[in-house]
C-alpha cells in the first residue's frame, strides 16, 4: 500500500470538503459572519428571498441552532469529516460487494465510464421513500443527472442507517443541507477518491486508519507544540499504529490468555509475533471459553487494535467448533469493547469492526447488532437536576432486563422503581462526572458507591424509553449514552489493549493539567503514563495489558513511582523497546517509543522477555530484528 497517495488525497479532501460545505452554507445565508433567518410561510420557506420546501426551512434553523451552540468553523468541519467518512465507507462496502443491490455508487465497474453505476442503473436501485416514477423522470430530462445522483446518494445513506446508524445516522437534517455541491465533476473529491487510490489499497479494512490519521494530518501540524484545547485534543494526540506492533500487543496479552488458559491451542502457530516464554506454568489461569473473553481498547482511534483483536477471537471460537457465519455476531455481542473521544474515530471504528463481520456474515447486516463502540461524551451545560427528576418520574414500573452490552456483571434482581435504591443525587452525580468528557475521556474513574448503582440506573434508563412520557422518553435519550459510557468505564477486562495519547504536561490546558495533578499523581507528567496506571485498573487481576507508549517512562525521574508501582504490583511480561524510527508515519527522532505487555497480578519472581529494537531503523527493520529474536 503506497500511503503517500492516501496522505496526499486525505489532506486535499479535507480542505476541499470544507471550502465546499461552506459554500453551501452560504447559499442559504449562512456565514461566519452572518446567518440569513428562513421565514416560514404554510408549506414554503423563503430563504434569502428564494421560495424552498419547508423541510428545508426547518433543516435550516436546525442548522443555525447548531452553529449558535459549537461555533461555524466546528459545524463546518464536523460536517465536511462526516461526509468524507461516508464517502470512504461507501467505496469500500462497493469493491467488496457488500452493498445489497450490488451496483457501485461512487465508480462504476467499467473504468471507461464516467459517472457512477448506480446513476447509469437508476430504476434498479430501489431504497425506501425513494420514488421510482420521479428517479425514472429525472433520468429520461438527459439534464438533471447531478439533481439525481444527489437523491440516490442520500437514499443509500439512509438505507444505510439500520445496519449502521453510528455513520449513516438518518441525512435529513442540516447534513442534507451541506452536502457538496457538483459530485458528479472530474475534479469532485468523489472523483478523484476513484482516480487516486487503486482498487488493491482497499482489499485491508487498514485502509480506513491510514485515511483517517492523514485527513487530520493538517490539523495535528497546527495544534503540537502549543497548549491543545479540548476539542483539538484527537488531532494532537493521534497516531495511527504500525501493523506487527498491534499484533505483537494483541499476540501477547489476548493471545497468550489464550495459550495460558489452552496449552495445547493451535493459535500459537498463527501468532508470528507471540513470545513463548519459559516458567509459564506459575501464570497459568482457569480454563477460558471465548464467549467470556472481554477486551476493551479505551482509546480506539479508527479501530485498527481491535481488528486485529477480531481476527484472534475468530481463531478461538473456530478452536471451540462454532460455524463461522455465527461468530461475528458473538465477538460483537461478548468480547470487543471500545472508546473514544473523537466521534468521527469512532464511528469509523465501528464501520471497520462491520466489515470483518461482513467477510465472515452475509447476513450481519439485518442481525440488529451493533459493535461496542462508544464516543465519550460532555454533559457540560446539561440541566442534570432536571433530568434527574424526569429519570425519577416512572413511578412503579417493572425496570426492564439487562441487555447484556456490558463485559462485567453489574445486574441485581429485578426490581421497581418503587424499591430502587436510585436516588436524584446518584443521577446528579453520574451527570456532572462527564461534565469534562471529551477532554479526560477513558481516564473518568466511576466512584465505588456509583459503580454498585450503575447497573439499576441502566435499567431504569430503558424502562424511561419505554414509558410513554415524551419528556421522560427526551430526558432518557440525554442519559442513555452517558450511563453505557459509565457502564464501560465501571468495568474489568480480560484485556485491555492502547496506542494511547501522547502529551505531555506543556501541551495540556490548565483544566486537563489540573485533572492530572488530582487523579494521577505518580503518572501526571503525560496522557500516555496516566494511560498506564488507568488500564491497570481496567483489567481483571488475572488480565493483561498490552500497549506502546513513549519510552521516557523508562528513565525519567518524573515517572519513578509509576515504575516503582509496575515493578511492585504487577508484572512486565514483555517489552519491545523500538525507541526512534518505530512509526514511518513520522520521520527522524520525534518520537522514541517502547511497546509492553504486562500482567495484572505481581509475580517476583517471573522473567520477562526484552527486545532492544532500537537500532532498527525504519518499521520493517524492527520488525525483522523482533521477528529474529523470539526464534
């Protein structure tokens, strides 16, 4: 995969998609500086004198309403990146066949033909609330192919949402309004997607990460080296991970609970990067069974360590005798757990984690199930007294089951509002712990007293879903995302494995450089040492983390007590010290890396294995040096 081509189409198509969506922006009167009102008049909206459906006019206000909350530049931008998602999710679901009508709707199979298959084949493609009578007009005018190549686009986004609504959320509001004019053009980002990546770049699901840290490329390159506001924390801090070290991570903290637990499994001999260490028998856990495997990734960027992880939980459940078409559903449903504090890393996470499933079942798809992946969210500005009190308002109605989404078993009886333990003050606190959740993300500790309730709040918020009560129904969806966010955070892993942020104590804001300073004392100096101590406490006792961090941890005294609590209380079963030259992505000595595998539970007297890779000089060299050094 040449990735100069996608780094060179990724950063092009974010500055173009952004010029574009504000291009459209303006024709309906919006701007940085000025917001042109729609007047609604019966079933027309005027809109800087110009008469549109009233659809229209609402999408409108919507999106003047959006822009008075975040700020133009934001909704731009958050705009124009999810349409660029959209986009690459599209070509890669069309080379692979998985969209169900079969016809391509960004390229057609030909490559003498110009204009996409899906506009060619129109009256074929059937989507609900589609109209074939005016798809079949619009086709015979000969002039109005951009108007419905337009409509099929959003018709297949929209069709999209039951398997996918984490990306293709239903395009009837303001994302409607702000899609890019001219798609059908030589020059439309669309376009040149087609012309500029070869079709053999997309046969990895990789090649969603890679796209995904070039389009924010530009973005990082503003924000490093200064104080990093909260909502430009994703761009500074990401970095997509090279390949042999997510396996060497998922190699030796999943798979080897595995072997641990399964001696003479057969995966060993599929994990070209596994260390096969000696005195394993001091280390050896209960027997495991797939099913009951959780790991969790808690900052999951594009979602390429828990792809990896996939691939290894396959390989279990297909030791176990499942049937293959069955398994993606149950590593869905049991074992893959992920967070993130950028949505659009997020959703493209969860898109990645389809498309295994897809390989595997055809059918996923119309299955209902939707990976774990969960964009941590703010409640700064939410009136939590007066969610409280609406959560509170289903008087003494049966709370409904659990619906099994959470790795660790936090369910008590059944019971009714009429005797939970829930309290306004218990809701008021869950609230205002995230009033900061897009800056301290998956370092949120849930306090024990809350931990114990969160499984009745949970309950509580889908009976509210239920309850008929359209205030109490809002007030429910406000705080569902919330309580899964906390259920997750609230929880224990067999394994959790991180490429975490990278930032140290003069790229913090004062409010994040507080938090620190508060929460994580002996790890304060950078995200990724707090990183460390947090997925400590993620993990089960008997669990293994696994992650690559800066190495400064190694030598600084600032990190003498983390080093002094890893030696003490747990147990470093492996480390690859890559020190520089670890990432390609990034040139020269910027950054000294070491990656590890630690065991939850202390044993003095274990031997680990290290690797001193830091004579290698570029990813393939270090990986060769890895690959001789375990023979």
């Amino acid at each position: 995969m040449d990735t100069s081509k996608l780094k060179a189409f990724a950063i092009s198509a974010r500055n173009t998609l952004i010029r574009q969506v504000e291009d459209q922006a303006a024709l309906l009167g919006i701007s940085r500086q000025h917001t042109e009102p729609a007047i609604m008049q019966g079933d027309v909206a005027m809109v800087m004198g110009k008469p549109y459906p009233r659809n229209v006019g609402e999408q409108h206000q919507k999106l003047v309403d959006r822009i008075r909350q975040q700020s133009f530049d934001y909704v731009i931008e958050a705009v124009a990146y999810g349409w660029f998602n959209r986009f690459v999710a599209l070509r890669f679901m069309e080379l692979h066949g998985y969209l169900e009508h079969g016809l391509r709707v960004l390229s057609h199979p030909d490559p003498s033909e110009q204009h996409p298959q899906i506009l060619k084949d129109a009256e074929h493609a059937h989507f609900p609330g589609l109209d074939i009578d005016d798809v079949i007009s619009l086709k015979l005018a000969g002039d109005q192919d951009d108007t419905l190549y337009r409509k099929l686009l959003l018709a297949q986004c929209n069709d999209l949402h039951a398997a996918m609504p984490f990306l293709f959320e239903r395009i009837d509001n303001e994302n409607e309004l702000l899609l890019p004019a001219n798609l059908l053009h030589s020059d439309s980002v669309i376009r040149r997607l087609i012309d500029e990546i070869p079709e053999e770049d997309w046969q990895q699901v990789e090649v969603i990460g890679w796209l995904y840290q070039f389009y924010i490329a530009e973005k990082k390159a503003e924000v490093i080296g200064k104080v990093v506001k909260s909502e430009d924390i994703p761009a500074a801090t990401q970095l997509f991970t090279p390949n042999w070290i997510v396996k060497y991570m998922a190699q030796n903290s999943l798979g080897r609970e595995w072997m641990m637990a399964n001696p003479q499994s057969l995966l060993k001999d599929k994990m070209e990067y596994y260390i096969d260490s000696v005195a394993e028998e001091n280390l050896t856990d209960e027997r495991l069974e797939p099913e009951s495997i959780s790991v969790l990734d808690p900052a999951c960027g594009s979602g390429h360590i828990l792809v990896e992880a996939y691939d290894l939980l396959k390989a279990m459940y297909q030791e176990r005798g499942h049937r293959t078409r069955d398994i993606p559903q149950m590593i869905l449903k049991n074992n893959l757990f992920g967070l993130e504090i950028d949505e659009r890393a997020a959703q493209l996470s969860a898109f990645a984690l389809m498309m295994k499933a897809r390989a595997d079942d055809r059918r996923i798809f119309g299955r209902g199930i939707q990976p774990h992946i969960y964009t941590i969210r703010d409640t700064k500005g939410f009136d939590c007294p007066s969610l409280a009190r609406e959560m509170l308002r289903v008087a003494s109605r049966p709370l409904l089951a659990d619906d099994d989404l959470f790795p660790d078993t936090l369910k008590q009886p059944a019971l009714t509002m009429a005797n939970t333990r829930i309290s306004a003050d218990d809701m008021i606190l869950l609230l205002k712990l995230f009033d900061d959740g897009q800056t301290f993300g998956s370092m949120i500790r849930i306090p024990d007293h809350l931990k114990s309730k969160l499984g009745e709040i949970h309950r509580l918020t889908l009976s509210a879903l239920q309850s008929g009560d359209l205030t109490v129904m809002n007030a429910a969806k406000i705080v569902l995302p919330i309580v899964r966010q906390a259920m997750l955070l609230a929880s224990e892993y067999h394994v959790v494995i991180a490429n975490p942020p990278y930032m140290g104590g003069k790229g913090m804001n004062p409010k994040l450089k507080q938090f620190a300073k508060d929460s994580y004392p002996d790890s304060k100096s950078d995200l990724f040492a707090m990183f460390i101590e947090r997925n400590l406490d993620l993990t089960l006792q008997q669990g293994a983390v696994a992650m690559i961090t800066m190495q400064s941890w190694m030598f600084l005294s600032s990190f003498e007590k983390l080093r002094t609590k890893i030696l003490d209380t747990h147990t470093i079963l492996s480390m690859a010290h890559l020190g520089a030259r670890g990432f390609d992505s990034i040139g020269g000595e910027v950054v000294s890396t070491t990656a590890f595998a630690i065991k939850k539970e202390h044993n003095p007297n274990y031997k680990g294995a290290y690797l001193r890779l830091v004579d290698g000089r570029s990813e393939s060299e270090k990986s060769a040096m890895f690959k001789e050094a375990i023979q």
